[in-house]
C-alpha cells in the first residue's frame, strides 16, 4: 500500500475532523484575502481618481503682497510687482525630468467682466484639458467647441437669467451659451468659461496666463521633486502642491493596511492552533494504527510522510476555498468600503497563490510536531491498545 492512499483513506474516515479543520484554515485565508484585496482596491481607486481628476500642482504667478484675509472674509490686499505667467513659458514644463508622471497641464486666465449688469468672473481654458481634469463634471448641453461658445457654472446661468441655446452679450461680441454645469458645490457654479484664447482677448491679457493646474498625482509620484522641477523651469512663478486632502485618504488607507497586517498576523496564529490542536487530536485517535504501520516495518519517516501529507492535502484545499471566499467577501465589502461607487475590484494571480501558499505551508508547518509525535511511538506500547 502506497503512503498517499493510505492518507486519502484516513481523510475519507475522519471526515468530520477533516472538515472542520479545512473550514477553520479557510476561514483564516478567507479573512487575508479579503483584508489584502481591499487594501490593494481601494489603494487602486485612489490612485486612478487622484490620477484622472487630481489637480496637485498649481502654478500662479509671483508677486510680493500680502493678503488682507481673516476669519474666511477677504477683503483685499496690497501688492507689489505683480507678475504674469507667459504662455510661451508653459511649454518648458513638459521638459522637466518627472514629465512622465505629468498628466494633464490646464492653463487659466481669469478676470472681472460685466454681462447684463452683473459683475461676473470669466475664465478661459483650454477645454480639451479642462475637461479631462474635471471629469465629475455633468454639462447640461455640451462643451464649446469654438470662440464663440461658452458655458455657464449653474449659479451664473441663474443670475444671468439664460439657458442652454441662450446669447449672451460681452462687449459687444455675441456668445452662444452651449452648456450649463450641474451643481458643483464649488466656485465653477459661479463661474462664465470661454475659451482660452478667447478669454484672454477679452480681458486684454493676450499670452498670459493667469494660474495653472497641473494634474500629476500618483502613489508613486514624486511631488515634492516636481514641484522643485517646475520652480526651476518658471522662475517668476510660484510653484505649490495641494496635498492636503491626498495626504489624508493616503494615510488613513495606510492606518486601515495596518490594520489589515495586525488582524492578519491574529488570524494566522488563530489557524495554526487550530491546525496543530486538530492534527495532535488526530494522531493520538491513530495510536494502535501508527504502532501496526510500525510493527509491520514503516520507518519514521514514513509515518511523518503520511502525517504530513493529510496537512498537506487539507490545507491546499483551505487555501482554495479561502482565497475563493475571501474574493467575494472583498467584492460584498468594496461598495461599502471604497470612496467611490465604481471602485474597481483587484483581481491579482499573486494573492492567489500566496494565499494557497501561505494555507499549504501554515498547515504543514503547524503538522510537524504533531508527526515527529507520531514518528516517535513505540510500537509495543501501541499494540497494548489492542
């Protein structure tokens, strides 16, 4: 008789046993699987929001004031040497060494007008680059696609008392309101966009700008250096980060990965008891049987072999089942758990393997005492039992 049959057989008599360990080690893997998947999820969601949306660098231009701010209310400033950024400058930005991690450039001009006796803020943009950086934007209509075109922030369009196909006169040329912005919640509900070029022949700033966003986050982006990188390319502009808000998902996502790594290392060392408590039950059920195997001329060896193989077994089928269990757990718990509805689940080969690698050697590691204890029996007093 082969050493493998005689472990399947053991397994198939002791279901009840068997089961009960393969659930406990699964469940074990399960939770692992589910913590790291998460993590790792909601770490990608991030990242692609912060990368499709996340505009962490803000280039506006240099000036020597100070601003007359308190309590949120402002109420102007004094300024000295004011300067503007020059449009021809922007193009050295993509000459900086991190320029790879440069998603999208949108250079601003703003400026006060007046449209129907309001006073209105106007903004020109390239709406190529607008659009692709504020992609939660909705746009009742469409984008303008000429210089004649413009859109609306949702609260201007209701002050300026005009909808989508409306005219609007600013002095003295004719625009077609193309779309209005849905509710943001910020200042672009307030806001009149134009073109870039546009706007800045409106407000007599041709070839300058007046602020630039710069989207290059990522998790692995070197912010700091890239900052440094554009200071260096636009001297007279002042180069800053907003980092804030990503400093605070990226370290509370750092907490809650903590958090998985301790509950992980509480879950492994709850599943190796139960294996080793099982696998000592088991061996000291099998005395008689283990003292006929040695009687009959088994070496220790072999008895360790058979021990090992039923942990073996086992826990490749707890790694299975685990990392099946733990990946609809994850699926169930994402909506709940990540920023966004659409938070994509991470489907990695290596938490597969690993999570069936860590269940295969958990098991047999925690099986070695348990079979150097069988290995070790004497057969006389085995047989006594009989």
């Amino acid at each position: 008789m082969q050493l493998h049959t005689i472990s399947l057989n053991n397994l198939k008599r002791r279901k009840a046993r068997m089961a009960f360990l393969t659930i406990g080690l699964a469940v074990g893997i399960a939770t692992i699987v589910t913590l790291v998947t998460l993590t790792s999820s909601m770490s990608g969601d991030i990242q692609r929001k912060m990368e499709e949306f996340g505009a962490n660098i803000l280039i506006t231009p240099q000036s020597n004031g100070l601003s007359m701010n308190y309590g949120g209310i402002t109420l102007g400033g004094v300024t000295f040497d004011q300067r503007e950024i020059r449009e021809r400058d922007l193009a050295t930005i993509s000459g900086i060494k991190n320029s790879k991690n440069i998603s999208t450039i949108s250079p601003k001009v703003l400026g006060g007008i007046r449209v129907g006796g309001h006073d209105v803020l106007l903004v020109g943009v390239n709406f190529v680059s607008e659009l692709k950086m504020k992609q939660w934007w909705q746009i009742f209509g469409q984008a303008p696609k000429d210089e004649h075109e413009l859109l609306l922030g949702s609260d201007a369009a209701k002050v300026l008392s005009v909808d989508t196909g409306g005219s609007i006169l600013i002095k003295g040329e004719s625009f077609k309101v193309a779309g209005i912005l849905g509710q943001t919640g910020s200042q672009d509900d307030s806001l009149l966009f134009v073109s870039l070029k546009k706007g800045q022949s409106l407000l007599g700033k041709e070839g300058k700008i007046s602020l630039v966003e710069v989207a290059a986050l990522c998790s692995g982006c070197p912010i700091a250096d890239m900052v440094t990188q554009i200071a260096e390319k636009l001297p007279d502009a002042r180069v800053s980060a907003i980092q804030q808000v990503v400093e605070g998902r990226l370290k509370a996502l750092g907490q809650f990965r903590r958090f998985s790594y301790a509950m992980a290392a509480v879950v492994l060392f709850i599943g190796s008891l139960i294996v080793f408590v099982t696998m000592m039950g088991s061996v000291n059920e099998r005395t008689t049987e283990i003292g006929v195997f040695r009687a009959i001329g088994f070496r220790k060896s072999h008895i360790m072999r058979i021990i090992l193989l039923e942990a073996f077994l086992v826990s490749l089928l707890a790694g299975i089942l685990g990392y099946a269990f733990g990946m609809v757990g994850a699926k169930v718990a994402l909506p709940f758990m990540a920023e966004s509805g659409d938070a994509q689940l991470l489907w990695d080969s290596s938490v597969a393997f690993g999570a069936v690698g860590l269940a295969v050697a958990l098991g047999v590691v925690a099986s070695i005492y348990p079979a150097l204890h069988a290995s070790r029996m004497d057969p006389t007093e085995a047989l006594r039992a009989l």
